[in-house]
C-alpha cells in the first residue's frame, strides 16, 4: 500500500511513533499490544479496501459473538 492510498491512518510509516502510540493504546485501554496493533492494521486494511469500489460486501457478527461467547465464560479474550 502505498502513502497515497493510506491517508487516514499513516502513523505506522513512523516506527518510533507508532511504537509509542501502541504502547499508550494498550496501557490505557489494558488491551495487549499485539491486539492493538492487529485492529490497527486491520483498519488500515479496510481503509484500503473501501478504495476498491463497492465490489465488497461485509457480512458481520462472528467475531462479536466469539467475544461474546467467551465473555458470557468468564474469558476476557482481549487480555492475551
């Protein structure tokens, strides 16, 4: 993905800051890093697909109902 395309979300073309940034997120949030930066990413990710035209249709909820799911267990899933 080039700069041009990534134009929301270009704090990851900065390694120090982003290392920063996902560092804040997760101590403010008690979300792990490595899941901070996986929705990061994923944001991104669908940032650039929505350039693609309307050729893409989401279909939602499954990864709501896992976390529900394991939330309704007494599992934290965001706590890795």
């Amino acid at each position: 993905m080039s700069r041009l395309e990534s134009r929301l979300f270009p704090w990851h073309e900065d390694p120090e800051f982003f290392v920063a940034a996902v560092s804040f997120t997760a101590k403010e949030t008690t979300f792990s890093t490595r899941l901070v930066e996986k929705d990061y990413f994923c944001t991104v990710l669908l940032e650039y697909l929505t350039t693609l035209g309307n050729a893409l249709v989401f279909k939602g909820g499954e990864a709501f109902m896992i976390f529900a799911k394991a939330s309704v267990n007494g599992y934290n899933s965001h706590h890795e």
